[in-house]
C-alpha cells in the first residue's frame, strides 16, 4: 500500500504541495496536461530547483494574466470540476478540498454553502495548486495520506479584506481537528506559515494527523515556498509502501438501555454518512440485570469529535469512551463489473495468497429493485462469472500502474 506523509515543520500551502509532488518525480508536463480539462485560461506554469535555508527543493509557480481572471463562487468551481473529463478520484479528492474550504468561509462569513464566493483561493493559481496537486497524488498511486501537526502562525497577512490575524480566518476555522503545534518564534516567522488551500488540501485527502506511519520509504520532495527565510521554508512528503495497511484508529463506545430500538438504524446511517469505518451493535447485560446495546464506532482521528457529536445528538446516552486502537488492512481497490442488465462495484483485495473480490450490496440491492430480481440471483451471477480469469482481468485493471 502507497503512502505519503506530510511533514509539515514549516507549514503548508498549495503551491508547496504542487511542488514537493514534482519533486518526488509526478512531471509537471503530465500536470500541466491534466489541468487542460478544465476551462481555465491565461495561466502558465513553471518549476525550478531553488535553495532553502540550504536545503534544495522545487519552486513550482503558476503565473496568471490577472485581467483574464474573474472571482468564482464554490458552485461554479464545484460544476466545473464535475463536468470535466478529469480522473474520477481527481475529481473527487479536488471537490473534497473545495468543499473544506467553502465550508470555512460559509463559517467566517456567515453565508450560504453554495453562495460562498472565492477571492484568492478563486483565482487559477489556486484551482491550479490544488486540482495539480490531487491529479499528482493519483499519479503517484497514493492509497493512503497521512499529516503531521501543523503550526500555528503568529503575526498579519495582507488580504482583500485588509489586514487579518494569522492564521487567517478561514485557514483556523480549517485547523478545526487537527493537531497542531505552537510556530516558529523568530521575526521572520511573523508570517502566514498555512494558508487556506494548504490545510485545505490535508483536510480534503488526508486520513489522519500525527506521527509518521511505519513504512518502507520509496522518495522525499521538498516543495519550496516563495520567500528564502534562514529556516528552511519547505513543506517535505514522504513517500513509502506498507506491505499491508498498518494504522491506527479510533473507537467510540457507549452502553446504551433507554433507547427505542427504532432509533439505531438512523443512528447507524447518520455515523456512516459523517464518515465512520465500521458501526455495529452489541447485546449486553448492564446493572440491575438490564439488558442493553454496546454501540462502536470505528472512526479515523479527523473524524472522531464530529462522530461523537453525532452520537450525542441522536442517541439517549449521556456519555461515551473513546481509546485509540491499532488495525491492519489489506490494499484493496474498487471497479465496476458489467451484468445482463446493470453494473455494479466490486472490491478488489490483495492479500499474500493472491486476490480476493467481492460486489458491493448496495448496488446489488439497488440493481434488484430496479429490474424485479432477487439479490440472491444478482449474487449467483457475479460468482459465476468471477472465473480466475475474470478476477486476473480486474486486477490487471486496478493494480498494474502501481505494482
């Protein structure tokens, strides 16, 4: 399983993101060409190999003729990354970023999600930072981002607006979850060291904050910032493969016996569309020979306080336990397989012995409705037909561009 780190000691932005992915190897060309399937214009981008404090990374920059440009609001970037011919993972991770950000700015400024309008982080360069950045992470056959804390800044940054305290507004409001640790003391580092679309890309891609994961490590890039400080103004990534996923995770619990059974399916639904891994229930016996419910919940760390959250305003408990758990997990990878009269996904594990497949229920489910058969009959189709050369096939398909 591929991986990469962030490791963020002395901040992050977009533009170092794009840039430490170059260095890795991602080649700005193939970037450059990604980035046609969207309706920008008048931009260029370039990159070089510069110096900070010592240490050598990759400069990338986007220049923009600024009277072709105009402010976007997040509707509009929103539909123009759907309705492109971009990757679907790029696409998604790009809408995931963007919706971190509007999400922010609808908090700062009290305005409607889909109204929220754009100013700088609206402008090409940061549509270039950010949709280059997800289109490099996919190039790279990245399964899983990690990040480590990031610094708070200390100082004043020159905006539209006027001058606004570091960390900008919108770029606290992003910080919401996420560990970070005290800045740099120095004159120089009175300077925005995170900005907007920086966090907004861990936000939008990262699984979790904290310490680096235990790996094989395949490449370091430094991305390079636009001023030269006596500290080296670099964000670095690290870049490794995990024979299988070793991670860590959260586990929220809670005893529940006061609660309408009715109310645990919602409960569940709510947990899994806020992002939870795995929710399930279990029957137990409580004080007073009460029977109960053990709820879990399987939560990533930037998950873990909107999933308590959620169990407190739709359960009856008054309390929960959380503790952190470490878990394994084998590469796994999805794609669409064609029956007599739909498709649906199938998900592809590697494990030591060679692969194993199985289809996604939903879509199983949702296919009987649609054409009046029994999942039972979907099921015994897709298992006749996942012959060893059909699963060779689907995992010639999901595989071969990162073996």
């Amino acid at each position: 399983m591929r991986t990469l780190y962030f490791d963020c000691f002395s901040g992050i932005s977009g533009d170092m993101v794009l840039g430490a992915l170059v260095d890795l190897g991602v080649p700005l060309k193939e970037v450059t060409k990604s980035l046609k399937a969207l309706p920008l214009r008048g931009y260029r981008i370039e990159s070089e190999r510069v110096l900070r404090g010592g240490i050598r990374g990759t400069r990338v920059a986007v220049f923009v003729k600024k009277e072709l440009q105009e402010d976007r609001t997040y509707s509009m970037i929103a539909r123009m990354i759907r309705r492109s011919s971009l990757p679907r993972r790029v696409k998604d991770m790009s809408l995931a970023v963007f919706k971190e950000l509007a999400k922010a700015e609808s908090r700062v400024h009290a305005v409607p999600l889909m109204r929220v309008e754009f100013h700088e982080v609206g402008g090409v360069d940061s549509i270039a930072d950010i949709v280059g950045s997800c289109a490099g992470i996919d190039m790279l056959g990245v399964q899983t981002i990690r990040a480590s804390p990031i610094p708070w800044s200390r100082g004043w940054v020159n905006s539209r607006a006027g001058l606004l305290p570091l960390p900008a507004p919108a770029t606290a409001e992003l910080m919401k979850g996420v560990p970070i640790v005290a800045g740099r003391s120095g004159k120089e580092d009175l300077r925005e060291q995170v900005t907007p679309t920086g966090i907004a890309i861990l936000k939008g891609t990262a699984e979790g904050f904290g310490e680096i994961p235990a790996m094989s490590v395949e490449g370091i890039g430094y991305g390079a910032g636009a001023c030269n400080y006596e500290h080296p103004n670099l964000l670095r990534c690290v870049l490794g493969k995990k024979e299988h996923g070793e991670d860590t995770a959260f586990i929220l619990e809670t005893n529940i016996d006061d609660m309408n059974p009715q109310l645990y399916e919602p409960l569940m639904e709510a947990l899994f569309n806020e992002g939870a891994l795995d929710v399930y229930l279990t029957p137990v016996q409580m004080k007073k020979g009460r029977p109960g419910i053990l709820l879990t919940v399987l939560a990533r760390e930037a998950d873990r306080d909107r999933l308590a959250r959620v169990i407190f305003s739709q359960s009856t408990t008054i309390g929960l336990r959380w503790f952190r758990v470490g878990r394994y997990t084998l590469e796994r990878k999805r794609v669409k397989m064609r029956l007599k009269r739909g498709s649906i996904g199938m998900k592809i594990s590697r494990c030591p012995s060679g692969y194993m497949v199985s289809p996604e229920y939903e879509d199983m489910r949702h296919l009987a409705r649609r054409t009046g058969r029994s999942v039972k009959d979907i099921y015994h189709e897709v298992l006749t037909s996942l012959n060893e050369k059909n699963i060779s096939k689907l995992a010639k398909l999901c595989y071969d561009r990162f073996v």
